[in-house]
C-alpha cells in the first residue's frame, strides 16, 4: 500500500526581538523555518512594509507560515489598490496595529474554518516603525487580533522562542542606550537563543532605524558563517566565563558542620 501524500503547513519555531531607545529602533529575527534532521529551510520573517521619506514600517513574523504570509500580502496589496485604509494612508502606528490585527484574526478563522483540524493556524507579529511628526513605536499583535505596546519599562518585544533571549534584554536594555549597542544586545539575545533552541537560526536580519530621518536605516544579513557573528559570539562566551570566574565564592565554613541523620 503506498501512503497518501499529506501536505503540511510549517511552523515555524522562531525568534524575533524589537526594541524601542531614544536614538530610535532595533528589529531582529532569525530565518529558520524547519530544522528537521535531514532538512533545514529557511524563510525571511523580516519585512520593511513603507520606507518612503514620510514613514518607516517594520513588520516581523512568527508562527504558521501561511497565515503570516497572507497577511503581508494583503498589506501589500493594500497598498498598491490605494485601499482606503493601508499603511500609507494610516495617521497613527496604533491603527497600524489594529488593521494588522483585524487581517491576522480573519486569516486565522479563515484557516480554522477551511481545516479538518489538523494544524494551528495561528500567527504573532512585532509591528513597529514612525510616522512623520510622531514618535516611534512598536507593538506586539497576538493571533486574536489586540496588541500592546512596548512601554518604558519594558522597552522590547519578543514572540516566538522568547525564554533564553530575554534575560540579556532584561539587564542591558534601557532607554539612553545607544543604538549601536542596542543591535549589539539584540544579536547577543539571539545567540543565546540559537545556543538552546537548534530550530532558531541563521539567516539572521538586524534593522537598525535612527530616529533622525525616517528613510534613515540599515539592514544587515548574516549568514551562519559570518566573521562578525561568529565574533560576537566567541567574545560573549569568554565574558561570561570570566564574570562567572570574577564571582565571589560560597560562604563555606572552614569546619564543615556534619548532620548526623537517624535512619
């Protein structure tokens, strides 16, 4: 008997990371799609939706990979029908936001109602940019459609395999950091990510957006075998083991105390 061919969606198991500073913003994402053992994809979760002079908008992407690819393309097309209501055209970044989720929540029914129940169609987004004469925002789009903002004190957002990037955002991130060396952290919480979770990797985008001109940003790519990655992560390894080795010892007594326990 030879076994019915069974198309699945993928799932993405990925990270992504925007942070908000005074100097501007910082969005990052890995490009891995699927790292089974004798297969690795890779696919962009990357994309700068408007760079036009008058705004700038990012979009990163993570869970069910036609869900999130449905809702960039309507963006798009969107905006190339001069839709009334489209990217270009939006006032406020936290409309943005709702159009972007009131997509995300109808690809999702959309796709819950045309599956047999097999696959979760869901899909998260970090959604961030600036609009001429406003300031720059970013804000995180949960598959039901709401969304949040990132705020003082938590100054970045995350989706996708957040747990071991988090703890560098935590102590290092902060709102007079320099632009630089917020990317820096954002590669460096990648890394870590990667170092605990094989199914994120490389290809790795870094935006990097000066809050002083709107079209002003840089966007990097880097491969698995790029000099500054691999760079970034032998100096974070040997820090860490020095601060680890720099750490003050126990309190341990000089005469170890015995606990006699009855049996």
């Amino acid at each position: 008997m030879i076994a019915a061919s069974v198309h699945r969606p993928e799932y993405p198991v990925t990270y992504c990371v925007a942070i908000t500073v005074d100097r501007g913003l910082v969005f990052a994402s890995d490009s891995r799609t699927n790292a089974g053992v004798d297969q690795v994809s890779t696919f962009s979760k990357m994309h700068t939706l408007v760079a036009d002079g008058d705004r700038m908008i990012t979009l990163l992407s993570s869970g069910n990979l036609a869900t999130t690819q449905a809702v960039v393309r309507q963006l798009r097309r969107d905006m190339e029908n001069n839709a009334p209501h489209n990217l270009r055209s939006i006032k406020y970044l936290a409309e943005a936001a709702e159009y972007v989720g009131e997509l995300n929540r109808n690809q999702r029914a959309k796709h819950r109602n045309e599956s047999n129940g097999n696959f979760n169609p869901e899909a998260s987004f970090i959604f961030g940019g600036q609009i001429a004469g406003r300031e720059p925002q970013i804000y995180l789009v949960y598959p039901e459609g709401n969304h949040i903002r990132a705020s003082a004190e938590t100054p970045y957002l995350q989706i996708g395999e957040v747990k071991y990037g988090k703890p560098i955002l935590d102590r290092i991130i902060h709102a007079d950091l320099p632009l630089q060396d917020a990317a820096r952290c954002a590669l460096v919480s990648m890394d870590s990510t990667m170092r605990s979770n094989v199914t994120v990797g490389p290809p790795i985008e870094v935006l990097i957006y000066n809050v002083e001109g709107y079209g002003n940003f840089t966007r990097l790519m880097l491969q698995e075998d790029d000099d500054y990655l691999r760079e970034l992560r032998r100096g974070w390894d040997s820090s860490l083991k020095r601060a680890f080795q720099s750490l003050p010892g126990l309190p341990v007594p000089a005469t170890p105390r015995i606990r006699l326990v009855d049996k």
